[in-house]
C-alpha cells in the first residue's frame, strides 16, 4: 500500500523531469527526435496516470459494513463499490467476497446471513459491469470475526464483506 | 409454574403415601427443588490400574443429574458392601434415601461391578446387577450403573453413557485451531475426530452413533463432510455453489437434511444416502436454513425469515404443507425437536438479549430457559429431561447445561480456547 503510493510518486516525478528536459533541448535538436521525445513524454505521463489510478484503486475501500440482521448496503458502501466495479473492470480477472455476521443469533442463520451480504455486493458489481462469472462469494457466517469481544464496536466491526 | 409444580409433587406424595414409601416419580418433581440424598459407598474388592475411581463417578454422575445430593464419604458411618452389613438406621439418620454398595472383582480380562441398590425408608433391596468393561472402558462400568440406578429411581433413563460432539476453537491460526471433539457427556475422555486450519461447524450425529456430519471450510469454502468413526474414513458430500450447512440426521439414519443455496437462496435440501438421491423441500425466497427431523421423520422444522424475521417453522415432507411455530419475539432460530415430539427448544431473543427458550408445540406456551447471554446452539439430551447450549463466560465460549424446567443449571468450563455447538448423542446401545 505505502509502497505502490512511492512508485506512483516516483513515476510522476521522472515523467514531469523528462517532460521539463525535453522542452529546453527542443530547440537544438531535429523534429523527428522532438517527436520521438513527446512520444515518450506522453508515455511516462499515461503510465502516471496509470499508476495513480492503481493507486486509487489500491486505496478504494475494500470492506463494507451492514445493520444488523440486515443485508443493505449503505450509502458510503455503494460509493466505495463504484470506485471497486471500475477498478475491477480494468485490473483484475476475479475476485472472491466473503460475507460475514457478528456472533449474535445462531451459528447456521448467520452463514445465511452472510451469504446474503456478500450477494447484496456481488449484485451491485454486475449491476455496475462487473462480469457476475468473475465474481465468487463464500460465506464465513460469525466464523472468522475480524474483531473479537462481545461488544457493539467489535459486532459493527465483524458485520461485513470483505473484497479480495 | 412454581404453583403447578407443588401442586403435582402434593398429588402424586398422596399417591405415594397410600402404596409405598418408594413412588419413585415423587423424586423426580420434587427433586429439582429438594434433591434425594443418596449414599454411593465406596466399592469393595480389588482397585482397577486406573486413575478413574469408579464410585466417584457414579457420584458424580448422580450429582450432576440434578435429582440426587451424592452424600460424603465422610460423612458416612460405615463402608458395607454386602445387604446383612447395612444398618438402614444409621443411614435414615444420615438422610440418605437411598443407598449403593458394590464390589469390584476381575473376570478373565475383564473388570466387573456387583452392585447394589437399596431403599432407605423401604429397607428394601431395589436391584442387585453386575456391569463388566476392559480395563480402559472403566469410565464406561461407571456411566452404565449410574444409568441403571438413576432410571430405577426416576423412571427416566439414564443418559451418563451418552457422548457429546462440540467444535473448540483454540484462537491460534495453524492446522490446529479448529477441532472438532468428541467426549463423554461430563467431558471425560475427549478425543479429537478432525482438525483443520479453517472453521468446522454444526456437528450431528448420525442415529447409530457410528458416524458423525459436519462443516468444514476446508477447501476454501463450505462443504458438508461425513466421518465415519469405526474406519475414520471422510466423505465430501456435498461441493455445490454458496452454502452447504446445518446437516441432521433423519431418525431412520438414511437421509441428511441440510441447507444448499446453489439456486440462489438457502433452501432445505434432503439426500438420501444410499442413492444420492438430493430432494429439495422448501421453495421460498426468503431464508430458510437449520433443519431439524421430527421423531416420526415425517417432518422438519426450520429458521426462516419468510415473515420478516427469522422464526421457527414445520415443514411436512409429504405434503409440502408450512406452519409456523413460534411467535413471541422477533428472533427465534436453530429449533431442535425434544425426542416425545411434543415440544422445541430455540435460540430466543428478549430485550436484545439471546436465550434458549422451551415451547410446547400444541399450546404455543414459551418459556425463557437461561439466564447467561449470547446462548446458541441448545442440544436435547435423548431422555429429554436436560438440553446442552453454549454460551460465554469470561469471555470465553462455554458450554452449559440446563433441565427442561429451567431448575437446573450447569456450566462445564474449559481450560483453553472456545467451545461451542454441542451436539448431544442418541443412547448408546
């Protein structure tokens, strides 16, 4: 995560640089090398812009969070998944959603329930051109809670789907 | 209740008092309340090479039923082990109502107890039996007396020789965090049938006792497994899309009812094992999940969502006809059938709170069971006199014991990791 954000930087620094030396030697030097060096200018920028986009993607939320005994997906949750359908669409080939419930209610009805959350998000990726065949979920139901203790802040914690 | 319940202890101590002393159902209404002293004098004969000491355990089995208070061998004048050595005085005194002796002797390879049972107030032999065992089933001698002395003074049969099935979770990551245990029912003897990095849940048994069914997440995601317990061979049974949980054993032992979404939703699936025959039973967008067999096998109740929230229901497998059972609360889940076919046991919710509650399927009366919180997972002993759940103490997952009228109440603490889903096992043959 904070390695990918150096990269980007990095690659955003060289291609500014190369742009900036290319201006000066413009004068001296054929047009067919000043094309020659737009093209690769242009390059290094697409592949910054690339790289920030990555980036984004890298950093987009990968974690939503539900009420309890529910499967609707908040607001913040929907706007974190725009940001995911577009990244998927571009850099990824499949990817697994794993639903899960916090430990209150029996152990069976919470798989169900897990299930239920990591369907709502499947849903709204194909919804947002996600291809549904590239999309597997499994549910965990309250077995692997990502927070223990018996308390609000780790249930809200626990009641979640995790995109990976 | 309390009232109803005095009421009936009255009735019956009439009935007592105008044909015996020995009404052996008296006990057992009263005894919640008052239990029957009752005196295991320590065995004669030779000492078995075992740590287990075979009168301690009838004690403590005797002890745990609830019905009884296991005397101290303290407290008693004299050791008799045979019927001319007890003086019935000595013990009326004591307040014992009943008293056991016993002699260990070796036949061929064999352990064997002589035992004795013996009504205090009657002065009255009740029986005389000799149970036998190898030397390592000593535990197995034990449970088999008190099961023998528990129903000829209850009229309810015993269930110490019963074994329980529950999932530990030790909560460190390694192939060896999730376990899924086998043990006698007072936590004896427990013997590890599966582990695995991935969670294990919902263990059953099957009615022979010979195999067992459960969840494991071994491949990733998860899958409904059958173990065989005399060859210890596995068998995947099932490997569909989305979930594949909560398998229960038909009463017959040749069908697994379980839950599958392969269509989308959680729907009740049955599969006939010789065949493979796989049956689907509820047809409903809603959830529908946690099935359970009626005894008659004729019928499952479930969880279902259907009427907004999760509820139990009834399902007749002939005629597809749904009703349902419960509706005080707005959580009620994982229903277990009481073996007489009368009565359920659930996961209840009240005040936000979770407790196993007790209904009686004709009246729809529902009683509140326990007092811990965050009860799941409530198993019926076969007799149907206590149920098994599991909960959290210390912040820690526990299992506990309570009677079907809420007047007992055990905990049985483990040392280390979380216990959970017990599932309590048919008699043992």
């Amino acid at each position: 995560m904070v390695k990918s954000f150096k990269t980007a930087m990095t690659a955003a620094t060289l291609a500014a640089l190369v742009a900036c030396s290319s201006n000066q030697e413009a004068e001296d030097t054929s047009d067919a090398d000043a094309a020659a060096a737009a093209e690769a200018a242009a390059a290094e920028a697409a592949a910054a812009a690339e790289a920030a986009e990555k980036q984004k993607c890298a950093s987009a939320a990968s974690v939503f969070y539900f009420d309890f005994d529910q499967s609707l997906l908040t607001a913040n949750s929907r706007a974190a998944l725009l940001v995911q359908a577009e990244c998927l669409k571009k850099y990824t080939s499949s990817v697994r959603l794993e639903g899960h419930a916090d430990e209150r209610g029996s152990r069976e009805y919470n798989m169900a329930l897990g299930e239920r959350r990591a369907n709502a998000v499947r849903d709204f990726l194909v919804l947002n051109g996600v291809a549904a065949a590239d999309i597997e979920t499994v549910s965990y139901g309250e077995e692997r809670p990502a927070k223990t203790g018996s308390n609000e802040a780790s249930w809200a914690a626990n009641r979640r789907v995790e995109l990976k | 209740m309390r009232l109803i319940k005095s009421f009936s202890a009255l009735v019956l101590c009439v009935i007592c008092a105008s044909e015996a002393l020995a009404q052996i159902t008296i006990e057992i209404t009263q005894g919640m309340d008052d239990p029957t002293p009752i005196a295991v004098v320590p065995f004669a004969g030779i000492k078995p090479k075992s740590d287990d000491n075979i009168r301690n355990i009838v004690s403590n089995d005797l002890q745990m039923s609830g019905f009884f208070h296991s005397i101290p061998t303290a407290d008693m004048l004299a050791f008799p082990s045979s019927e001319q050595d007890i003086y019935y005085r000595d013990w009326r005194l004591l307040g014992a109502a009943y008293i056991v002796i016993g002699r260990v002797y070796q036949d061929g390879e064999l352990y064997a107890l002589d035992y004795q049972l013996f009504d205090v107030l009657a002065q009255r032999k009740v029986f005389q039996k000799v149970t036998k065992g190898r030397a390592e089933a000593i535990r197995d001698i034990a449970h088999a007396a008190s099961d023998q002395i528990y129903e000829a003074i209850t009229n309810i049969r015993g269930i110490f020789s019963t074994k329980m099935l529950y999932v530990e979770d030790m909560n460190v990551e390694g192939p060896t965090r999730y376990r899924l245990v086998k043990a006698d029912i007072d936590g004896a003897r427990p013997e590890i049938l599966f582990k695995s990095s991935e969670p294990l849940m919902s263990p059953a048994w099957s009615p022979s006792m010979n195999q067992v069914a459960y969840v494991s997440f071994e491949t990733s995601r998860p899958a409904i497994f059958r173990h065989d317990l005399v060859s210890g061979v596995r068998e995947q049974l099932t490997n569909f899309r989305g979930l594949n949980g909560a398998p229960a054993w038909s009463p017959d032992g040749s069908k697994l009812a379980f839950v599958l979404s392969k269509d989308g939703n959680p729907e009740l699936y049955t599969l006939d094992l010789a065949t493979k025959k796989l049956t689907r039973v509820t047809h409903n967008r809603a959830i529908d999940t946690e099935p359970n067999w009626s005894p008659d096998g004729k019928s499952l109740i479930f969880t279902s969502n259907r009427g907004g929230s999760p509820q139990i229901y009834q399902i007749g497998l002939a005629s597809g006809r749904v009703e349902r059972l419960t509706f005080d609360g707005d959580y009620n889940a994982r229903g277990r059938v009481s073996p007489d076919g009368r009565s359920i046991v659930m996961v209840h919710r009240e005040s936000g709170v979770f407790h196993i509650a007790w209904q009686d399927i004709a009246s729809g009366r529902m009683r509140v069971l326990t007092e811990t919180w965050l009860d799941e997972s409530p198993t019926i002993a076969p007799n149907g006199a206590m149920l098994l759940y599991a909960t959290q103490y210390n912040n820690q997952g526990v299992l506990a014991a309570v009677s079907m009228d809420a007047g007992l109440k055990f905990r049985l603490p483990s040392k280390k990791g979380d216990v959970r889903e017990p599932a309590w096992s048919p008699f043992v043959n």
